[in-house]
C-alpha cells in the first residue's frame, strides 16, 4: 500500500473527515488545500441513488460552467463538406473525415473529445472497442453529434462538460482550477449541481444525492452535506 507524503499528511489535517461541510465551506476549504508545484483541478465526485442498469436512470447530460473548467481541451472534429471549415473557425484543433477515422484505427489517441456530425457515425461504430471505454465515442446525449458542429466545438471550447453516470452510479467532473476565485468557483459548483438535481430520474428511489465531495488534484477529499447542496442550488 502506498505511503501517503508529507506534503498530503499535513494538507489532510484542515479536512475534517467526520464532518459534512456546507458547499460554501466545502468550496471555501478545498482552495484551502493547494499543496502541488502546478496548478490543480477542483474536482467534483457524486454518488446518486439509481441503478444505470435501466435506461431511464442513465443521467447523462452536458452543462456549460460559466467560468469554464480552465482547461484548454484538444478536440477531434469528425466531418466533411462545408463543415470543415466551419469547425476550424470555430477552433477544433483537428478536422477531417477518413484520414482520421484511419489515424484512430491506428491507436491515434491524442485529443480530449472528439465531435462529429451524424452522417460520419456509421465510419465510427466500428470504433466503439477503442473508444466506448476511453469515454470518447460521440454521443448525441452528450452534445458530441451534431449537425451545427460549430456551435458544439465553440461551447466545449468555453467549458462544456459533457457526464455521465458510471456503472457504479458515480460522475466525476472538473469545475475549475485551484487559481480560480473562490466565487467564480462557486458558482460553477452551483450551475453543475442544479443541473445534476434537475435531472433526477422520475423511477429514482429514495435519496437521489448520496454522497458529494470536492478536492484537488492531490488533495483530500472533502465530504459536502448532499441536503444542503439541494438547498443550496434551490436557493
């Protein structure tokens, strides 16, 4: 088992484990705990009450955080035609059709997202070994199929995020960057979590919030209390 270092043993002593923080104190203390040489990401772990066995409690989703995420993300656009050029303006870093899908097949990994327009998804089905489990294979759902492929490129440019539940009934997403402003930071927490709230599925039983929590990169977990986050976005 690893040994965790000095520098996270004396970080984890702010973080009160036992303790359900309010997200303004949960926020508030994870900007608390910088600790790396670099910039660290604010990263955001839920847990829900549905079973992504059944469709109809699959949360999937996108949301625009306001602030953005403070990550300039690599992005694939999958097309042809006049959307090239389009998608180029639009700043996608790599736009083309079969050349792609050919450098894909090869194990040509080197991008965050890939975006495409419906009529290059049937040259990509073929592709769902490879990406289905990197979580990088287009999905309408998500906002990475598209037929206005500008506007789609433009907005993940700006801090688009696209989630979904795992197998487990988690979602993990970045809201920001440890240099951000504490209220900058807090209201992308508050667009992420109402949408998450929105989306609760109509066959969920139970406690749809299970468990919040925020850290950095490197840091501890910060437990947040899941009933004052549904207040605090209703607010």
């Amino acid at each position: 088992m690893a040994k965790a270092g000095k520098r996270f043993v004396e970080v984890s002593k702010k973080v009160d484990k036992s303790k359900l923080y309010s997200p303004e104190e949960g926020l508030k203390l994870v900007l608390d705990t910088k600790s790396a040489k670099f910039v660290e990401t604010i990263e955001v772990a839920l847990r829900l009450g549905v079973d992504p066995r059944h469709a109809e409690q699959q949360v999937r989703g996108t949301v625009v955080l306001p602030n953005g995420t403070g990550k300039t993300i690599k992005i694939l656009a999958l097309t042809q035609g006049d959307n090239v050029d389009k998608a180029k303006e639009a700043g996608a870093d790599y736009v083309g059709s079969d050349e792609y899908v050919e450098k894909l097949q090869q194990g040509w990994l080197d991008f965050d997202l890939i975006i495409a327009t419906p009529d290059m998804m049937p040259k990509l089905g073929r592709l769902g070994r490879v990406l289905g489990p990197k979580g990088l294979m287009p999905n309408p759902k998500s906002g990475t199929v598209t037929t206005d492929i500008a506007n789609a490129v433009s907005e993940f440019k700006k801090g688009k995020l696209a989630f979904k539940v795992d197998k487990f009934g988690s979602i993990h997403v970045p809201i920001g960057k440890a240099d951000f402003a504490e209220d900058k930071v807090v209201e992308n927490f508050k667009t992420f979590m109402d949408t998450i709230v929105k989306m609760k599925p109509a066959s969920s039983k139970g406690q749809y919030l299970r468990t919040v929590a925020v850290s950095l990169t490197m840091g501890p977990g910060i437990k947040i209390d899941p009933i004052l986050v549904t207040k605090f976005v209703e607010a």
